[in-house]
C-alpha cells in the first residue's frame, strides 16, 4: 500500500500540486471571510441581537478565539506525531471539511428565539467552529511549508494562496450580500436568505478545499523523526527564536483586521447603507490582490524583515492620513483603504515566508523538522489578531451605544471611526518592533537537548 501511494505520488506533477493548493485555499477563504466580515453583520441587523446582547457575543468571540487559538499548537504538535499511509497533514485536510462546513452554515441559522437562547446557540457553534477550523487551517499552511521546499517556488506558492485568498475574500465579501438577497425571494434580505447562502458557500468552499488532499503531497519524513516526544516539539517551537519574533510583531498588528472586522457595520453607521461595503472592500481587496502578487519580485530587492517594517510604518502614516481626511469624504476613503491594502497584503505574504524560513532553519539547526506546531502559530496569529480586532471594534461599538434601529448621532460615528484608523496606526507602529529582532542562522543542536 505504502508503494502504490508512493508511486501515485510521484505522478503528480509541482505544477498540479501548486494549483491545488491555490485552489484549495481560495475556498478555504470564502469561508472564512464569510464568517468574519458578515458575522456581526448577521446577528445584529438579521438575528436582531441587542447591544447587551452584542456586548456577550463579543465576549464569546474573543473566548473562543483565544482558546482556538491557544489550541492550535497543540493541534500541531498532534499532526507532527501523526504517522499514516496519507502522511501526517493530508488526514487532518480530508477528515475537516465536513464539520467546517456544517459549522459554517449554523452560524448563520440561529433560531428565533429568546435572546439568550439566541447567544447559547451562537456560543456552542462558534466554539466548535474554531477548533474544526483550527484542524483544516493548521495542515493547510503546514502542507504548503513541507510540499514546496524550495524557497523561491515556495515564496510564489504563498504569494499565489495569498493573492487568490484575497480574491476569494473579494467575492464574498462583495457578492454575499447579493447572493443572500436572491435567496430571500423577497424586495429584502432576511435571515433565512442569509442561511441558505452561507450554507450553498460553505459546501462548495470546503469541497475546493479537499483538492489539497487529493493533488499535494508533503515531504516524507526520516523514520528516526516518527516518535518525537511533545518535550522535544514544544522545545523546539520556544528555541525557534526568529518564530517568536513573527509571532510577537504578528499580534502586535492586530489593528490591520479592524477593517474587515467591523467595516460592514461601520458602513451603516457611517452612511447608513451596508451596501456601501461594497466599495471599501473592493478597495481592500484590491489592494491585496495587487501586493500578493508582487511581493515575490520585492523580495529579491530586499529582506523580508525589512518589507514588514517598512510596511509597517507606512501602514501607520495612511491610517493616520484616513483619519484626518475624515469618513465623509468617500473617495478619500476608498484610497487610503486601498492603499493600506497593499501594506495588508506585504505582510501577510512575507509573514508566512519568514514562518517557513524559521522552520528550515531549526531543521538544520536541532535535526527537527516540526511543520504542524510551526505553521500552527501562523494560525495562532491570525486568529488572536482577529480575536483581539473583533474585540476593540466590539468595546467601540458598544461604547458607541450602537443597535440596530437606533438614532445615529455624530459622536457615535466618530468613535467608530477612531476604531478602524488609529487604532490600526498605533498597531502598525507596535507591530514593527519584534520584526526588528527576526535573524535566521544559529548553532545546530542536538535533539536530544530539546
């Protein structure tokens, strides 16, 4: 068995297994974006949670995603122990789709009922939601880190996924809206639009998904690795300094995902039509497609610690300039959204190459190469800055005092814009240090000293 699979494998060609991975997470990231950027969208107008009410679902988020995330080593140390026929990555991509999917789609079917039964409900399903999607996400980042071991052809896969990431990102955040409404068969868009749209997305995301399974396949690992100890795992991950630079400087900038966290309530609050979004986030996505696409060729002109801080800064300077500009003039505010796109997409390109970096240079270092719990801290990351995002949006909502069918006043608008542009300018400014720090190269060890 173990001969047939190796042959099979060797019949898929670099090429294939690039645009399966791509693929694959492009619709990975329909669903994702699905669920952060409608999600408060979806109670507050749809399931008609009040501001109380938004205050616990904020509290929920932010606890789920902290204990998402905190798990998410642990998720990685478990695939680095995993030994099948499949490998140790590939089992945890097949057997993930489903529940991601099926989690997805209740997230978006929250029963009328009470209200605390509302959140009960919505509670149950984020939190179990976060750990299936920690067992897709996890694998995922650590396949494309062991398939492609190549730096250059490595930096251009991660480039590609980020791109199409963003451009899945664009699709749904520019056509869910329309595609919930269709649903509805009404003038308007109701909830159970909403319901039937995610779940028709969720399925055919998570069905993308599953060609990483079929199409990639990972770096075989030396026998002598098959029964390293969580001791040794976890001690390599905390020896792995230039990791921890990426992971410190990463939650640092959670400010650069307020944007997606709040923009579709910002929007109505700013200019009382949601379907405003649509600009803002064409303009976001824009600005990723374009950044994940060329930073492959700044990358031959410059380091990668030297990209993030330089994007960094700038991202800085154009919150603070979208600021001053001011959430009335729309045009203004589409190209500094933009703009600081392109920054976004910088960093995210350049945060998962410099993550794979670190994970080459401690195999040549300790002899140890630990995909899963590496790459599960780019999870990690992502996920606290989205917790901690979700959660200062969420403190200036309800210090806002918004809900829906309330009276917006001014001072409710420009506390919800200090939100989403100096609160990402401080971020960026924070974020830049640890990144000061990242070096690659140190004396090897011995694994057995882990």
């Amino acid at each position: 068995m173990t001969n047939t699979a190796t042959t099979t494998e060797k019949l898929i060609s670099p090429r294939v297994q690039s645009v399966a991975i791509v693929t694959a997470g492009f619709g990975q990231n329909v669903v994702l974006t699905t669920v952060t950027t409608f999600i408060l969208l979806y109670l507050i107008q749809y399931a008609h949670i009040s501001t109380a009410g938004i205050a616990v679902v904020t509290a929920i988020i932010t606890a789920a995603k902290v204990i998402d995330a905190v798990s998410d080593p642990l998720v990685g140390s478990i695939i680095d122990r995993t030994r099948t026929r499949w490998g140790k990555l590939r089992p945890f991509i097949l057997f993930s789709a489903a529940p991601v999917a099926i989690l997805t789609s209740l997230l978006f079917a929250v029963p009328n009922t009470s209200e605390p039964l509302k959140l009960v409900f919505f509670g149950v399903c984020y939190l179990l939601w976060g750990i299936a999607y920690s067992a897709c996400d996890v694998p995922f980042w650590g396949l494309i880190g062991s398939a492609f071991g190549d730096r250059t052809t490595r930096t251009r896969v991660v480039s590609n996924v980020r791109a199409f990431g963003a451009i899945a990102l664009g699709l749904a955040t520019l056509g869910m809206p329309f595609f919930a409404l269709a649903l509805s068969f009404s003038g308007e868009t109701t909830a159970r639009g909403w319901s039937l749209a995610v779940l028709i997305a969720s399925v055919a995301g998570m069905g993308l998904y599953l060609l990483a399974f079929f199409f990639v396949r990972e770096k075989k690992i030396a026998e002598e690795h098959a029964r390293l100890t969580f001791r040794q795992l976890f001690g390599t991950l905390f020896r792995n300094t230039p990791l921890l630079m990426v992971l410190f400087g990463s939650i640092l900038g959670f400010g650069r995902f307020i944007v997606q966290a709040g923009g579709a309530v910002f929007v109505v609050i700013a200019y009382g039509n949601e379907g405003y979004f649509i600009l803002i986030g064409a303009a976001i996505i824009a600005g990723l497609v374009l950044a994940s696409f060329t930073t492959p060729l700044l990358l031959r002109r410059a380091t990668g610690k030297s990209l993030v801080v330089w994007s960094s800064g700038v991202g800085a300077a154009l919150y603070l300039g979208m600021y001053l500009a001011g959430f009335q003039n729309l045009i203004a505010v589409i190209v500094f959204i933009f703009l600081t796109g392109l920054t976004l997409g910088v960093f995210l390109v350049v945060q998962a190459t410099m993550i794979a970096d670190s994970v080459d240079d401690v195999e040549a270092r300790t002899g140890v190469r630990n995909d899963g719990i590496s790459f599960a801290t780019l999870t990690f990351v992502s996920k606290i800055m989205t917790a901690v995002a979700v959660l200062v949006f969420g403190l200036f909502i309800v210090f806002a005092g918004y809900h829906d069918g309330v009276r917006i006043t001014p001072e409710m608008q420009q506390t919800v814009w200090l939100s989403i542009t100096v609160v990402p300018a401080i971020s960026c400014l924070l974020s830049a240090i640890p990144f000061l720090f990242y070096r690659l190269g140190g004396r090897r060890l011995s694994s057995n000293a882990l």
